[in-house]
C-alpha cells in the first residue's frame, strides 16, 4: 500500500523499527531530515516544524495559474513538542500546553553540567574563540 512501506533494518547496523522511532528517519507519511535545532553542545532542542510528505494531489495557485503536485513535502508542526505525559516533580518547569517528548524541553534555557553549572562560570582566554 502506497505510503506504508516501513523498514525494519537499516543498512549494517541494528535492526531499527523507524515507523515507531520518533528521531528515525521515517514519520507520520514523510521522511524526517530536520527533526533538532542544530547545536554545538549536548542539547538538541526539537525544530517546531518538520518536512513530511503529504500524500496524493494538493491543488495550488501561483501568479493566476493552477496546478497541482502529486506528494508534496510540506512542513508541519513537530510531533514531539507539548504531546508527553505531566509527571508531577519531575517536568513541572515545561512551556507549552504539555510537556515536549525528549531530553530537552522547548524555550528552557540549555541544561548546564560540570563547572558549567558553577555561578558565576568564566571560561580561561585560551578556552574563548
């Protein structure tokens, strides 16, 4: 059936079921290439919008012409942000209607760990470029 071909395995690695990994490279109909925000450090925090595919023929509009596209990818909004479950005492500090699913909750400032977490932290001049 079209749209429901899910691999089990990837290539040489361990057998990955990506219907259901949420970060896998397969989602909800479209293939996920930008599901973070980039970042240097150890959070990745959760891109509010994602490319999917949507299925079949979207009709659309442009300078007075139309025409339609067969599977268009379009952005939509991530499926992880504010759709995990409250557990009280542990992500009571969550933004957004419900908590997001992940490590990292969106529009929290950036976990800190080690001497980063320190107050008043400053980096030596040779760690600073």
């Amino acid at each position: 059936v079209r749209g429901r071909v899910y691999p089990s395995t990837s290539g040489d690695g361990p057998p990955n079921d990506f219907r259901n990994d949420l970060t896998g490279g397969y989602l909800g109909g479209g293939f996920v290439r930008a599901m973070f925000v980039p970042s240097e450090r150890l959070e990745w925090f959760l891109a509010p919008t994602v490319p999917a595919i949507q299925w079949g023929r979207v009709q659309y509009s442009r300078g007075g012409k139309d025409f339609a596209i067969t599977d268009p990818v379009v952005q939509v909004t991530s499926p992880a942000i504010d759709k995990g479950a409250r557990l009280p005492g542990f992500n009571d500090d969550y933004q957004g209607a419900a908590p997001d699913i992940g490590a990292f909750e969106n529009g929290n400032a950036p976990l800190r760990f080690g001497r980063e977490a320190a107050s008043g932290f400053a980096r030596a001049p040779w760690e600073i470029h």
